[in-house]
C-alpha cells in the first residue's frame, strides 16, 4: 500500500508546479516574440507569480501542520538527508521568486504609472514602503532584485532537475512506486 500525501498537499504540489513551469517559460517566450506581444506575457508573469505566492504560503501552513508520509524504507541515509535539504529549497524558492518579482516591481520607475491587475480582474497592490523610496534608492532595489530574481532562476532550473531526476530515478531505476505517492 503506498503512503501518500494528502489531498490538499497533492493540489498544492501541482497547482504550485504549473504555475512556477509557466513562469519559468514565459521570459523565454517573450524574449521571442514581437514588441506589442510583450507587455501582456509580463503581466500574466507576475499575476501567475503572485498567485504562486499565495498558494505558497497557504502549502507551507499545510506543511507545518500535517506530516507528510515517511520515506520508503529502501532510501538511502544520503537520499533520505538530500531529498530533505532539496525539499527546503525548493520551498525556500517558491517565496523567493515570487518575493524578488514583486519587489523589483514594486521599485519599477513606471510602477506608479502602470498599475497592475491581477489576470485584468482587480488592481494587485505594488509595496508600498518600496514605492515610496526616493528614485536613486528604487533603482538600485529595482536593479539588485532583478539580478537577485534572475539568478534565483537559474537555481530554479537546477533544482527542478534535480526534483525531477531523483523522483524518476526512485520510480524507474528503484522500481519504487514514487509518483503514485504524489498522484490523487
Ligand atoms: C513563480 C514565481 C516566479 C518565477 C518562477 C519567475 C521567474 C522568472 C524568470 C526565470 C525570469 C527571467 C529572468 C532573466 O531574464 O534572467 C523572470 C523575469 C521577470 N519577472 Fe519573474 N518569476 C516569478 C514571479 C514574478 C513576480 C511575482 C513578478 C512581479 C510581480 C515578476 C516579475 C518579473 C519581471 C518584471 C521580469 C523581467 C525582468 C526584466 O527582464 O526586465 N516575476 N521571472
């Protein structure tokens, strides 16, 4: 019998796994595409990406109050220690893209000009202590969590790998019924 997350754990896995995979390929996309195309891929960004943080928050509570079921017996002491420390991380990553998006954002020169909407429906509040730096000091914000978010980026990219990787490993080489413990 396979011990499984529950419920509400599992949504949160992959409500929170799109929306992160679709803001991953976003700048990718916009990169690509013609000026006109742009501003509207980065609204739906940042709209996915607070949505992220929300959901986050609301999946760490969950993880705090619910223990989530214990490891199969054939893991290794390193998998059971590595698969712990890149689980943290990966939840460490989850506040802190969204957070270093929204605070850059918060800091953009045109924030007070171009206010934003969350998926068009209603205005999503900008940081007000952040809106309200004088100029010089907003634009080094702006700079230093645009490269904050970037980089944080790039981490994203390698921890997916390695999320990914050890799941397959465990289903395919281990012959362990891994996925089916994050599966409804
Ligand atoms: C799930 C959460 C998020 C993920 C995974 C994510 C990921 C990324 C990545 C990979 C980039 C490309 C960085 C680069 O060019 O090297 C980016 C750019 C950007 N993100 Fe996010 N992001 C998230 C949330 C947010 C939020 C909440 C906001 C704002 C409210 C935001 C605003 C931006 C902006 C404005 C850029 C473009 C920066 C530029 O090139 O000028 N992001 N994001």
């Amino acid at each position: 019998m396979v011990k499984k997350y529950t419920g509400v754990a599992i949504a949160l896995h992959w409500i929170i796994a799109v929306g992160i995979i679709v803001n991953a390929a976003l700048p990718w996309i916009w990169e690509a595409v013609s000026d006109d195309a742009v501003r509207p891929l980065i609204d739906a960004h940042k709209s996915i990406g607070v949505t992220v943080l929300g959901l986050a928050v609301m999946r760490l509570l969950w993880r705090l109050t619910h223990r989530p079921p214990a490891l199969p017996a054939s893991y290794k002491p390193w998998e059971v220690t590595a698969s712990h420390a890149a689980h943290w991380a990966l939840y460490a990553i989850i506040f802190a893209m969204p957070l270093t998006g929204w605070i850059m954002d918060s800091a953009w020169k045109d924030a007070a000009t171009h206010p934003m909407h969350w998926f068009g429906l209603f205005e999503w509040p900008r940081i007000a202590p952040v809106m309200a730096l004088d100029e010089a000091t907003k634009k080094s914000v702006h700079d230093s969590f645009g490269a904050a978010h970037s980089l944080l980026g790039w981490v994203l990219y390698g921890l997916f790998a390695l999320h990914v990787g050890a799941a397959l490993k465990h289903q395919w080489m281990d012959g362990e019924a891994e996925l089916q413990r994050m599966l409804p």
